[in-house]
C-alpha cells in the first residue's frame, strides 16, 4: 500500500471513529426525552418531551454561529490578553500562532465546516462537540419541567450550551487551555467541565424559577410528586448509559499519524480500558445508590449514572479497583444530597443537582486525591487537588451559577421566565400545544366520567 493510501486509510478510520461514536450520542438525547417525559405528569408530558426536543436544535444552531468558535477561541484567555486584544495576533508568541488555525477554521464561514474534501477531521470534531453542548443543556432540562416556559428555556439553553460550558471546555479541556497547560487541570470525561457546570447553572435557575404548584405544604415540608410513567423514565436512563460509553470513547484521541490512543492531557489510554471502567462505575454506581436509596427504583438507577459522572474525570488512568471505590461513593451520597436540595426549598424534579452538580464536582475534585503528582504530557504540570479545585469554582460558580441565576433574574423580573399559575394546574400540554399527551380515553378521569353511565345502561364495557 502506498503511503499516500495508507494516510487516507488512516483519516478514513479516525473519521468513521468520531462519526459514529457521535451518531450513538444521540442515544443520551433520546434517553433524556424519555427520561424527563416518564418524570412529569400526564398532563405535561408532551411539552416536557417537545422541550428537549428543541434543545437539539436551539444548542445546535448556536454551536454553529458562535459556540465551535468559543470553544477554539477562549483556551489562552485571559491569560494572554483580551479576548479581542493582543494575544490574537499569531506574532505575539507561539502558542498563539499555534492556536489561531484552530480558531479560524472554526469560524460559520470556514470551508472546513463545508462540502470539501480536503479537511476530513474538523466537520467531525464539530459534530461531536455539538453533541457534548445538546448533553450540557439537556442536564438543565429536566430540573425545570412543568413550570418554565418554552422561550425561556431556549434562550438559557443557548447561553448554557452554546458559550459557558464551551469558555470551561475552553480552559480545561483543550489543549491549549491555560487551566491544563499552565497548572495541569484533569478532567477526561468533564465531570466538573460540563456536568458541574451545567447543575450549577440550573440551580441558579431554579433559585429564581421557584418549585412546582403544591411540591411543598404550608409549613414548607416538601411533598412527592411522582412521575407518570417510572418505567419510561428507567428505560430513558438505559439509553442514557449506552450514550455515555460513546461520550467518553469520543473523549479519547484517536487521530492519523498518532501512535495509539491518549488523551488531550498527554495521558495513555485506550478504548478497551475505558469500556472497562464505564462498565465497572455503572454497576457501582447502581449499587451505591441502591443501598443508599432503600431499592427506590428512580435513585437506584440514577446512581447509574451518578457512579459514572464521579469515576470520568480519571477514567483515562484510575484501576478498576479506584473507579469502583469513587463510584460508590458518589453514588451512595448522592440521593442524600437530592434529599437535601429538596429539604432547601428547591425543587429539582429530576435530581439534577445531586447527579450532575455533586457528582461531578466529586468527580472532579477526587482526581486531585487519587491520582495526585500523576505525570502529564511533556511541559504540562502534574496532577494535584489544588488546581482540581480551582478548575470547579471556575466551573461551578463563575460559569455555572452566576450566569444561570443572572439571566434567569433578568427574565423573573420581566416575567419572561414562568408560565402563570392557570397554565401550570392546567397542564403545559394544553398551554403550550393545544392538545393533550395521551388520548382521553386512556386516563382515569375519562374513565371515572363514564363508568356512572356505563352502569346505569348495564354495560360492562367500563364496570370490568
């Protein structure tokens, strides 16, 4: 074979990898429409589905005209100047020059986004980001079902999924972002980079969003709201769990010309250590949670995915042993921490808080303990807890919760935020579409309606 076909070869096989990894993505997309759909009520379950539904194309579109370019824009700042300010002239210093290509081939306009054959590798990149920015704004979904309205959610989604969590991607999660390079932050799977920043952001949302029509009683002790379809919910979470083994293969760098795998931290790993693990924080991850939980089948198989939030931001170098331990552990804590955020007045209809803002501020600080002085690429300081905790007030706090509780304040006071009280009794199905999510012949109350005139004719039809 001749070089020249060898190198397409190559290209061709790390396009394929990217391709489909991202195509089995959509899986967490369709395991959260399920998910959020079986948590709310009957009479919200067709809006709170259509919600997530836009999420792909409301984060999708902005991921094109600005969020790929935050991405490859923000790494050096603001290190290296203003973000329209020196450090974008490529004669300013190497890692400029190095970085400005990636910049402008992430532009709306760039040829690389389009119909071309010369750029096989930034399409596909693209569209696996993109995915990763749909992932970050569905978190926040589902905390807020059966009282936001539609235009408000779209509007936080795109700040969410298009430009915070793509600056914190930007600074620890890019090769030539300052957190990684300058001070040796790790986060393989982005348990801090985009799951406690995207929890983050929503709990400053909700603080202003405010909790369901009659989730708590007069004295404030919260009640249980239970979702309409639990089954429907589990089955969401499966999908969810296949979705994640490809988000975290697409986390590894598998590109031609490199020899074998490794990780944008200079670290070796390969897909078949990364099957391991995902595997062993799953089952971890569901008994923590399980034991923790007393069986209640939505904590158990949320812990799931709670064990694999805590266990990824060293998934590339923990043992089996090591990823087990911190699954467990996360997954145990984390229905004590929904039942907490609950107890505080916030009411979080999916748990989102505890999943994906404990977890993975877990996840990420715990890299800092367990692996702790681990080498990293050449030049790239080592591991340690004090840059691990730096990376989550960033993340956390500057990107997720400040900008998630400004905006949403802005639109509280313009009344842009919440549908009314009439709306939400009624059901956001009819509010917002007109027509219901199941036909009325399949509800209790149609049922109850006709049962009288079915027995007064001496039909059985509804009496059996």
């Amino acid at each position: 074979m001749s070089p020249e076909a060898q190198e397409f070869l190559h290209t061709f096989v790390s396009e394929s990898f990217y391709y489909w990894a991202s195509v089995f993505m959509l899986l967490i997309h369709a395991g959260f429409l399920a998910y959020e759909g079986g948590a709310s009520r009957v009479k919200n379950v067709l809006a709170t589905m259509v919600k997530n539904l836009i999420t792909l194309a409301s984060v999708g579109l902005a991921f094109f005209f600005f969020g790929w370019w935050v991405y490859n824009a923000f790494p050096l700042f603001p290190m290296a100047g203003p973000i329209l300010g020196p450090w974008t002239n490529p004669e300013a210093s190497e890692a400029i020059k190095a970085a400005m290509p990636y910049v402008e081939g992430s532009y709306p306009w760039s040829s690389a986004l389009g119909p071309n054959n010369a750029d096989h590798m930034t399409g596909v990149f693209f569209f696996a980001f993109a995915l990763f920015a749909m992932t970050t704004a569905s978190i926040m979904s589902g905390a807020l079902i059966e009282r936001v309205k539609i235009g408000a959610y779209v509007f936080l989604s795109i700040i969410l999924g298009g430009f915070t969590w793509l600056v914190a991607a930007a600074w620890g999660w890019n090769y030539f972002g300052w957190l990684f390079a300058k001070m040796g932050y790790h986060d393989f799977g982005c348990s801090g980079i985009l799951h406690a920043t995207a929890a983050f952001f929503t709990l400053g949302v909700l603080l202003n969003l405010g909790p369901r029509v009659g989730k708590y009683d007069p004295q404030g002790k919260p009640r249980q709201i239970m979702p309409h379809n639990l089954p429907l919910t589990m089955v969401g979470l499966l999908l969810i769990f296949i979705g994640f083994y490809a988000f975290l293969a697409a986390c590894v760098i598998f590109l031609p010309g490199y020899e074998g795998e490794t990780t944008i931290y200079g670290t070796p790993v390969t897909l078949a250590s990364i099957g391991v693990s995902t595997t062993l924080a799953l089952a971890a991850g569901l008994v923590g949670a399980y034991i923790s939980a007393k069986a209640d089948p939505f904590y158990t198989i949320s812990g799931g995915l709670a064990g694999i939030i805590s266990a990824a931001g060293g998934m590339d170098i923990y043992h089996p042993a090591v990823v087990m331990l911190i699954a467990f552990v996360g997954a145990f804590l984390m229905p004590k921490v929904a039942m907490f955020v609950e107890r505080m007045g916030v009411d979080d209809a999916v748990g989102a808080i505890a999943v994906h803002g404990w977890c993975g501020v877990f996840g990420a600080v715990v890299v800092g303990v367990a692996a702790g002085g681990f080498p990293q690429g050449e030049g790239i300081p080592a591991i340690n807890l004090g840059t691990q905790i730096l990376g989550v007030v960033l993340f956390a706090g500057l990107l997720g919760f400040l900008p998630g509780y400004g905006c949403s304040w802005v639109m509280k006071r313009f009344d842009l935020l919440r549908v009314s009280p009439e709306e939400e009794v009624a059901g956001l199905d009819l509010a917002d579409l007109g027509v219901p999510g199941y036909p009325e012949y399949a509800t209790y109350e149609y049922v109850n309606e006709q049962l009288p005139v079915a027995q007064s004719s001496g039909s059985t039809k509804y009496a059996e």
